[in-house]
DNA sequence: CATGAATGAGGATTCATTCAT
DNA sequence: AATGAATGAATCCTCATTCAT
C-alpha cells in the first residue's frame, strides 16, 4: 500500500480530509469570508496550491464539508440510538447526551455556527445541511414526543414546535462555544441536564408526575 | 432649473442612522465581510464616499452597530416591562413576548447572528454585545425566575442554567428568521407559545395540579 | 471700503494671497501631492469650497505660488542691490547677504524645495520657475562675476560654471531647512561667510601669484 | 507548447531588486506619492501583486531603498578611496570624481532628490540616509580638508562648514539632473572642475602657492 | 503529487471637486 | 462670498486561483 514512500506520496489518500479538518475549524473561528486558502493550506500541512488538487476551489471546500464530516457523525449518532429500549423519558434523555457527545463537543459544533452564518451565502450547502442534518436530527426528537404523547407518558404538546423547542437549547450550547464572552462559560452537561428537567416535567403528566427530582417530596 | 430635484438631500442628522440600518440589513444578509461598502452606501441612498463623512472605516460601522441601535430597543422594551404586576408565569409570558416584539420581530434579530457569526472576529463588539444585551435580558430572566422559586410558584430548579434554557428558543427563533430552510417556516408566536407552554410547565409545582396553568387557586 | 461690513466680505480682497501662503507652507513641509485641500484651507482660515473660488483648482494653486509670491520678493531683492557702489569682493558679499535675508530666511526658501520635489510633474511651473528666478538670479551673479574679472579683481575663471558653483551652497542652505537631519544645525550666516571666504579666495588674484592658469599674461 | 516562452519567468531572487531598481527611477521622477505601484510593478516587468510579495506596501519599498541600493554604493566608493595616495589637492580631486562617478552619474543620484523632497514624510528613512550617507560621505571630506589644513597645504578655514560648502555644488549636480530647465543643460565634469578650481584656490595658502597642477609650466 | 511565484479581479479608502444652501 | 455635504474617480492592497517547475 505504501510502495511509494516518497515523500508526498505518503498520505495522498489522506489529504482531503485533513483539509476539510482544517477548513472547518477555520471558517468557524472566523468564518468562511475570512479564512484565507493559505491558512487552511497551512493548518493542513500542506502548501497552497494543494487544495486545488482536491477541490475545485474555496466554495468546494465549503461544501464538501457537509457531506465529508456531518454524515458519517450522524450515522454514528443513529448507530448508538438504535434499539435503544426504555421510557420516552429516557430515550429523551439518551438522545440528547448521544447528540452532545458526538457532535456537539466534538469540531462538528462548528457546523451550526457555519450555517447561522452562511446559509444566506451558500443557500446550497444550507438546502444539504438542512436535509441530511435538521431534518434528519428533528426526526429523532419528533419520533420520541409522538411516541410519548402516543403512550401516555407526554402530555399532549404541539409536537412541532415542542421538538424545535427542545433542540434549540441543545444547538445554542453548540453556538456559544464559538462565542468569546458570556454563555462560553457555561457547563454543557449541566446546561443539558437542566435542560432535561425543565423539559422533562413540562413533558410529563402531572398527576404521577414522581418524577421530580429535585424534590422527591410528597 | 431642478430637473433633478435635489442630487443629495444634505441631510447630516439623518445619514448616521440610515447607514446603519442599511449595514445591519446587509450584514445580517451576507455576513460582515461579504457586504461591500458600496453595498451599504447603495441601500443608504448615498455613494461610495458618503459612509467615511459619518464613520472611520466599515469595522467602525460594526462596531456602531450595537450602540445605536440595540440600546434604544433595550431601554424600550425595559420600559414595557416596568411594573409590570402578575404572577411569575404572567411575568415570564410578558417578557418574552415583549422580547419578541421589541426585538424578534424587528431588524434587530438581525444582532444576534452577526455576533454568532462575527464575535470571533471583532471580540471588542462581542464584548460590548454581551455587556449591553446578554447580561441586561438574561438579568430580566433571572429575576423573574428567582422570584418565582421564591413565592413557591416554581419549582426549586437550576435558576443559572434554566435562564438559558429559557432564552434559547428566543435567540433560536431570531437567528433561524436569517436560514433559508427548515426552521424558517414555523410561526413566532405559535412558537413562543409551545416554548412557554413546555416551560411553565417544566417550572411550576405541580401538587395534584390538573395543569391549570394561570392561577391554579382553590 | 468696507461698506459692506458683513463677516464673510471682510478680506476678499486679501483670500487669495492668505490661502497661497498657506499652499506654499504646506507643499514645502509636505509636498504636493501630500498635501490636502482641506488642510490649505485650514490653514487660511476657510473651508473646503474656498479655495475654488479663487483658482481653478490644485494645480493653479501651485501654479500661482510662484508668481505671487516669488516675483515680489525678487523685485525687492533687487531694489536692494540696485546702485550698490563697491569693488566686485564687495558686491559679491553684499548679493549673497541680501538673497539669503529677502529669500533664503523668509517663508520663500520653500520653493527651491517645492521645485526640485515637482519641477518633474509640473514642467510648466518649473519653466515659470527657471526663467523669472533662476536666470534672473544667475545673471545677478554673472554680472559680478563678469565684472571682477574685467576688472583684474578676479582671475580669469569659467564663469558660466563658476556662478553655479556659487549658487549651489546658497541654494543649499534653503534647501536643508527642511530636511530632519544633518545640515539642519548649520548656522547659515557662517555658512554664507564661510562660502564667501572661500569663494573669494578662489576668485581673488593672488598678488605674487604666477599662478595664473587661464590667462597668464600681463 | 511553449507559445508563451514565460509567463512569469520565476525569479524570486532577482524579483526584490528589479523592483526597487524600478521603484528608485520612478519615484525621483515623479516624486513619492505620484508614483503608482502599478507603475513600479509594470517597469519591473510584473504585475500589480508581484511587488506586495516582497514588501509589506508602498513605504516598505521606499524604505528599502536606501538600504538595498546606496550601501553597495558607498562601500564601492570607499573601496575606491581606499589607499589613496597623494597631496591633499589631488586627494580632493579623486574625492570628488569618485563621488560623482559611483553615485553622481548613476541612478542613484535619485536620492538626494528623493530626499529633498521626502525627508519630511519619512523621517525614518530620512535618519537611515543622513546616517549612512550624508555623515559617512561628510566624513571623507572633513578627512581631508583637515589633512590638508594640517600639513599646511590648506589655508586654515572653517573646517566644519567648508566641507558643506564644497559638498553642496556636487549635490546640487545631483539635484539638477531631474530639474527641465536651466542647470540641466551645464556638462557635469566641466562643473566639478571649476568647483575643484575655485575651491582649491580658495583653500591653498597663496604666496607659495606653486600649486598649479594642470600646467606646471610658468 | 506538490510547490510557490505570479497573476489580476475585487474591494476599502482617500480626496479633489461640485453645488445647493 | 462662504459653506460643507456629497460625489466618484483614482489608488492601495488582498487573496483566490493558475501553472511552470
């Protein structure tokens, strides 16, 4: 596989990747306008014309990465919820800690800051990140509420809006990573589990609503 | 004598505040970097050269931004929110509806996706954002939410985090009016509404309660 | 006169020689093309529009600097040394003093400057330049030289070269005025003498001199 | 294959000289500002991005100057002065032919000009010139009016400012070269000569003054 | 396959000039 | 006669892209 060893040759499957690695992390710090190729062709290790040997050019490298990294995380993510059994509370649950695990404290947290940011530019790229991702990601939550609404465990909720409702906070902790003052501070496990709560008791039924935690009182 | 009834209109006073609209239009539009300065000029109804009479550079307009227009919509909607009685849930819906009215559905959703697209970049303006806006609207939120817990109309909860929680879906809403996709379809206040539904729900002691939202008397 | 003692009419008649003043000040500290309309006209006490009032534009600024303001000063120079009475040793002393005292100490040692900056960029200027003050002043010096010779108080010299070579450190001497470094500590009074002893010391016969290169006769 | 020998002939190490080369010529002829850094690019032979390659901007160049080109130029007239033997008279006349030879009559006479007008702009660079060569050149005079003085050859003169008196007809040759009118047209050795006559007549002690090198004959 | 010198279109900024007031 | 807001051509500089090596 490595009858070659010269130098460049090394890793000329890898390449692209690394790239697209590199691209990422740049157009989030600083967004896509203002990364240069020179930068992304520097944090790749590579020079600056190598990235034209992969991609067509700067706007391919945007969006390739949607395809490149997005899709593999979320079958990752799917992979793990895959016959998951137990309440809707827990599926709940458990699907909102997978999704943090696998994307949002990993580099794809970048994506959603990518998107704020250039879908009005690239309404391309944002048609294929809302197909693969927010639809694809909305479908999750909607299955879970329905399912709970269906059984009884939910009460019965705009379902809709109730799933928007609860990704939003979900996304916003992904977005204020990227934001050098205020929420940066926050405890994304703590901001989920507080999450969780709020939205667990506004789910649930009241009357055997045992659930709460805090106070297990009465 | 006036076939071209006024080439300019030597409106000094005006000119600041109109290229600053038309900047916050088009930055939220594009991005700061992909708006040119000749852009803005073109929206304002001035020429190229007009902006550099009000404003040292295009990074000065950004920076001009927050100032000018995001205080006066703040002391606005403060003022709405002034004695203001009720209980803390009637408090809670006023003050995002205020929100949204003052600043959601107004140009100024604009702010919060230049600055999730921007902060990195112009870390002084972040600050500046977070100071005037985050800090103030999530101290509004917190109040409310510390006197709830206080008079036992909610629960004992996780009163930092759930401010968050809370502000999120706001923030969400206003940033996802900017994605050509997806969320963009949803209606605002229908919105809002789930969003305050799940969470008053989420918030309040729940005794034997048969979900009487408002005033759970008798 | 002054019928009309309104705020704006009360100089008219002196604006356009207030606002040269104020062009040769600057195009000699900065040169032309450094040199903004704005800053002349604040300079002259007016504003932006002014100065077009009174000349066509930049370039006739510059254009009128010499005539108004070189031609005065050389009339009166040479009412100074007009029926001056006195062996060519003399003369010589008293020319070299009156120029450096009515140009080369006055505000007008800016246009030696000026000229060697631009004569290249405005040739018409630089042709008014040469024909009303440089051959002027060479045949000022011509004449004494010319007449020393004449007279034996001088060995027979090149005189053509001879003036230059005699302008050269007056010329000098003006132009270091504005440069930051080096000459600028010069006294140029003992500049001038030292010129003169010099120069006339490599003029004057030597009394038993054999020395005589071009002419040795008599 | 090759219809287009080269597009870029691909000289990074000639690149950066070329380009001050051109940058020297244009800007004595048309002074700093005026210049263009298209026009510096388009007589190196490049385009308008090349010149950016090697220099942070317009100024870097005009900084680079005086290091990369005047340096080479006074170490060679140096070298030329080194060992030279002979009586003051003729060491002053070698001077003075060296000088105008390595610097006089090359492109470098650019600078003085550049200075001249500049000097106030630049103050940085303006420092660079009198220190490398306004001071270094004054030295090797002083050297050897001081010489002279002490072997008796010289009348004893105002050392300090005769070097400046005998320095300035050779700038002024200098200055000229860029001037439309007048000086232009005068023969450069043949002005050196009769500044070398005149001076040295003005220095010389007289009585003995044997000194007639041209024709010893009597 | 990789490099990096060179290109040149694009955009920010300046400033001489105009003209309604 | 004077003002100064507005203009827009001119110019610096950046950076995505190309291509000879």
């Amino acid at each position: 596989m490595d009858l070659c060893p010269k130098r460049w040759s090394r890793r000329k499957e890898a390449r692209p990747h690394e790239i697209l690695e590199a691209a990422l992390e740049l157009f989030a710090e600083k967004g896509y306008a203002a990364t240069r190729i020179d930068e992304i062709a520097a944090r790749a290790g590579v020079t600056r014309g190598t990235p034209y040997l992969y991609f067509a050019g700067k706007e391919e490298i945007f969006k390739a990465l949607i395809q490149e990294l997005l899709l593999p995380a979320l079958d990752e993510a799917e992979a793990m919820l895959d016959g998951f059994e137990g309440s809707a509370a827990e599926r709940l649950r458990r699907i909102v800690h997978v999704w943090w695990q696998s994307m949002g404290e990993t580099r794809l947290s970048a994506l959603p800051k990518l998107m704020v940011a250039e879908a009005g530019n690239f309404p391309e790229v944002a048609k294929l990140y809302n197909d693969l991702f927010i639809v694809r990601g909305e479908a999750i939550f909607r299955q879970v509420i329905e399912a709970g609404v269906a059984s009884g465990e939910f009460r019965t909720v705009d379902v809709e809006y109730a799933l928007h409702v609860l990704c939003a906070p979900v996304v916003m902790a992904m977005l204020t990573r990227y934001m050098p003052y205020g929420h940066a501070a926050l405890d994304p496990l703590r901001y989920l589990d507080c999450l969780l709560d709020l939205m667990l008791h506004g789910l649930q039924q009241c009357p055997q609503s045992a659930e709460s935690k805090e106070k297990p009182d009465a």
